[in-house]
C-alpha cells in the first residue's frame, strides 16, 4: 500500500498491521510490538526521507510476518548510524534501535540517492 508522507496516516498503517498479525495469529504483545516497530519505521520515511509517499509491504507466511517500508526519497549511510546511549537516551535517535530490539529479524538498505528500505520479521512463538 502506498502512504503519503503525512504522520497522520501513519495509524491507518498501525491499524493494516494489527488486523493482519491477528489474521496471522500473532498473541496481542506481539502485535503491540509489531505496530510500534512500523510506526517507527513508517515515522523515519516521512521525517528522514524528504519523499512525499512511501510503501508498506506485507508478506504472510506459515510461521510469520515480514513488513517493508520503502521510501524513494534521501538515503543515508547505515553503518555510520550510531548505537544509542541507553544511559544517557538524547530525545530523538532511538526508532532503528527500537525497531531491532522489537522485531525478530530487522534488514535496512539504504542509498543517498535512491531512498531506504526497511524489511522486519516476526515469527510465530519466538520470544525476543
């Protein structure tokens, strides 16, 4: 599906995700994981990217969930993104620590010029 670049939409993404994880079978604290991880990612495209739309793709499979956020707008270098200081937390620059600490499996590839894409896993009864 595709979003336009708006927060204010990023609750209909929250709502897609929880609908279909219960589909899929998910218990509700993973659910809860799985839309805070995609509010984060969904949250990075519209404030990171400069595109005025991204994608979210699902992917259903026997014993899981993939979600991917694609965004066509301004990359970045993912390995200078640095890990946060969990004992002195700054405001901002948690959401890709967040996003790794909630899912089962989280890739990112990102490119100055051609945008990021954030892929993330959930499996069925794994416990982080």
């Amino acid at each position: 599906m595709e979003i336009a670049s708006n927060p204010q939409y990023v609750s209909i993404v929250r709502l897609t995700t929880s609908g279909i994880a219960n589909k899929v079978g998910f218990c509700l604290d993973d659910i809860e994981d799985m839309k805070v991880a995609v509010s984060e990612a969904c949250t990075n495209a519209i404030k990171h990217s400069s595109d005025n739309k991204f994608s979210v793709e699902y992917t259903i499979f026997e014993d899981g969930l993939t979600i991917k956020i694609v965004d066509s707008g301004k990359g970045y270098d993912v390995d200078t993104v640095d890990k946060p200081n969990l004992k002195e937390p700054k405001e901002s620059g948690l959401g890709l620590f967040i996003i790794q600490s909630l899912m089962d499996e989280v890739d990112i590839k990102s490119d100055i010029d051609n945008g990021t894409i954030i892929k993330m896993t959930k499996y069925l009864g794994v416990d982080n």
